[in-house]
C-alpha cells in the first residue's frame, strides 16, 4: 500500500493534474484509515472535475470519518443524479447513505434505507453489520432485533470477522452469554493475530464469572511469541486491558495513556459497569467497503 502511495505521488508532479490520481491517492489513504488527507485528495480530484460521482463519495465518507461535516445532503443528492449507476453502484449509494443518516442522528432514515435494501436483495455481511449497529445504537435501542438479523444470516457470513465480531457482542448485550463465548473463540480460532478478538473473548469469560479462562485470554495477548509490541492506540487498550485482568493496574494505566483513549473509557468503567456496555467493540465494522 505504501509503495502505492509513493508512485502515485510521484505522478502528482506531471504538469497535467489528472483527478484520477487524485482519487486513486484519495482510495489509498482511505484504506490506510487516515481520513482526513483522503477527503483532501477527493476534494482535490472533485475541483478538476466536478461532475465525478466517486469522489463526491470519497468526500462524503471520509468527511463523516474525519469529522469534517456539512453538505452531506447535497452531495448525497448529487451523487445520486450524476449518472445511470449500474446495480454494484447503486448498492454502494444507498450503503452510503445509510451509513451517513446513522451517522448524522438520524437512525430511523437509516433503517428505511437498510431495509429496503434488504428487500431488494442488496445484502452483504458489511451492510448487515451497519444495519446491526444502528439498530443497536442507544438512539434505538433494538439490541434483539439487530442480534436476530444477523443470526439469520450466520450461514452466509458466519466467516467474516466484522459480522462474527459483532453478532458475538450482540449475543452477549442479549443475555447469550455461552453462545457470545463460542462465537469468541470461533473468531479467535480463524482470526488468531487480532488482539481485539480476544480482549473481548477475557471480558466474556470474565463477565460470567470466569476469571481462570479470562486471564489465559489476556496472558496470550501479551505473549510475545504470538503478538509483537503494541504500535497502533488500540494495540496499547488490548494489552493495557490485559494487564488489567491480569491485576498489573500499574501496567494498564501506563498503556491506558499510550492508547490516547479518553478516561471514560477506562477498564474499571468497563469491568466494574460504570458505564454500561457490552463488550469494547472498537473494531467491530461501523464502516465498511460498501461504502
């Protein structure tokens, strides 16, 4: 991805300034997570051509990503209007648009949108999980229902490790604990390398009261052997949550800080319930290649 990245900078010192090259550096850095210099390259490739559909998406989603906001009415509605979209792009509007009333507060357009997506068969594991989490959401409240849709598609996309993640901590939210569990250590079992999956898979053990299982869960992140020093903010939460369950607090503090996480979101709020949720979640798909 980073060789990437350099040749098509390389391309930007060409006297002729191509939108495409903008966009393709705009799709890189979106994949790279760093939203806010991919909307910059999208505007950029929409301001040499104002009529690309797709980089009036890649501003819409990555200004909701980055938290540039304002205009996404519009744009939606422009994106809508540019061209006959064939049936993959209209699938990926309508995601879009879903995916920004969600984001926007505006759960219940949201759902219209979902299910009528559902209707038309435009179904895929990342839009069952956006559609999961809005139901979900405080705003709505719908943690059964949402738990439901996903399980009625567990055949189909029981292997991808969004939904599995999410269908887990929904399980656990609706009171299935031992079933959020064998959905944990499924997901460990496919996805070994991902902290997250197990982080969570402690906190269900935990929450019901095992802790003999909980800490071998946490004692396997901070093996070594299996997972390298953390590098990335949530690389810090897992360990630090880790050393949590492990009685280190000295440890998870110091981590704790370097995950740059604000303090209400602390392991003793999450452990003791200070705050009520289910499961930490931070990488369960709220966003996805839908959009």
């Amino acid at each position: 991805m980073s060789e990437a990245y350099e040749l098509l900078t390389e391309l930007l010192k060409h006297p002729m300034r191509d939108e495409n090259v903008f966009g393709a550096l705009g799709a890189v850095r979106q994949r790279q997570g760093a939203h806010a210099a991919a909307l910059k390259y999208y505007q950029e490739a929409a301001a040499l051509d104002v009529n690309d559909p797709a980089a009036k998406h890649g501003i819409l989603l990555n200004g909701l990503l980055s938290g540039a906001r304002g205009g996404e009415d519009r744009l939606i509605a422009e994106i809508e209007k540019a061209r006959s979209l064939v049936s993959e792009d209209q699938t990926k509007v309508q995601a879009l648009k879903a995916f920004t009333y969600g984001v926007l507060g505006r759960p219940h357009l949201a759902i219209q949108v979902y299910e009528q997506m559902i209707v038309q068969g435009q179904v895929s594991a990342a839009i069952l999980v956006n559609f999961a989490h809005v139901l979900s959401s405080p705003a709505v409240g719908q943690a059964e229902r949402a738990y439901r849709l996903l399980e009625q598609h567990r055949a189909e996309f029981g292997n991808d490790a969004n939904f599995l993640h999410r269908l887990a901590t929904l399980a656990f939210t609706c009171g299935l604990k031992q079933q959020a569990i064998r959905d944990f250590e499924e997901l460990m079992r496919l996805h070994p390398s991902v902290r997250q999956f197990r982080i969570d898979a402690a906190q269900a053990y935990w929450r019901c009261g095992d802790r003999q299982h909980a800490r071998q869960r946490a004692e396997s992140i901070l093996d070594r052997n299996r997972f390298a020093l953390p590098a990335a903010p949530n690389d810090f939460f897992c360990d630090g949550f880790a050393n949590w369950f492990l009685g280190r607090h000295a440890n998870a503090d110091y981590d704790f800080q370097r995950s740059g996480f604000p303090a209400n979101q602390h392991y003793r709020f999450l452990i003791e319930g200070v705050v009520s949720r289910s499961m930490s979640g931070r990488t369960s798909a709220q966003i996805t290649q839908q959009c």
